[in-house]
C-alpha cells in the first residue's frame, strides 16, 4: 500500500518509489509515444480522427494535452494535476471508442486506471497547488 508523503518506513518508500516508476514510465510514453504520433501526423491517428469527424483540430489538442500531461507527470508539484488532466483525456478516448469508433477500449481503461491511481495518491499535491493558486483575499476592517 503507497502512504502519503508524511509516512514513515520501509513500505511507504518502496510504494514512492513504485509510484515514481509509474510516472515516469506513463510520463516517457506520452511525451514520446502516444501525442507525437498525434501532433506529427502518424497515419493511424490522421485516420482515426478522420473517423471521428471532428476535424484534425482534435488531434492537435489531444497530442498538446498527452504531452503536456507527459511531461507534468514527471514534475513533482505537477503530477498529480498531470495525472488528473490525462484521466480526462483517457475518459474521452473510451468514450470516444466505444461511441463513435466501436473499437477496443482496453489500452486506453488501463492507462486511465494507471493515471487515476497516480492522481490519487498526489492528491494533497493537486490541492496544495490549487491553494497555492487560489487568489488571496485581504481580510482587514476599515
């Protein structure tokens, strides 16, 4: 079982690390796999979005968000928003198959378990950024 940040021993580094791997390895594969065949026009994914019919408009967004989302996965202030954007992308995509495309939603339901598991357990990350964020509010009495 991975245990927050403030956890201490044996098991709780060894699920940071396992968690880390997973990052980087989910994070690697967007950066370098799944959104440059998207961005640069690889022929399956030209045609899958010719499928689709909303235009190659929509590859260029979700290669932008896939890399994007790759490379904050391997930020550690940003991995968990990161992962929380791609859980997204991942959704759409197995919406996207199974509505339009009839296909196999099998890769995209792993990565979307994979990234859902990795927002999880950043979660105090994503809301200390969203804090962090959060416009401050002067609260004095005149």
């Amino acid at each position: 079982m991975i245990r927050s940040a403030g956890t201490t021993g044996t098991g709780a580094k060894a699920g940071t690390i396992a968690l880390w791997v997973l990052q980087i390895a989910l994070g690697l594969a967007f950066v370098i796999n799944f959104g440059p065949g998207k961005l640069l026009g690889s022929d399956q994914a030209v045609q899958t979005f010719a499928e689709i019919g909303a235009g190659q408009w929509l590859r260029y967004l979700t290669g932008t968000l896939e890399v994007a989302g790759g490379i904050g996965l391997l930020i550690p202030r940003l991995s968990g928003l990161a992962a929380l954007g791609l859980v997204g992308v991942m959704s759409g995509a197995i919406l996207t198959e199974l509505v339009l495309l009839d296909g196999d939603v099998l890769v995209p339901l792993i990565l979307l378990v994979l990234l859902a598991t990795i927002a999880w357990f950043r979660r105090d990350r994503t809301l200390a950024l969203v804090e962090h964020l959060r416009p401050r509010t002067s609260h004095r009495q005149v």
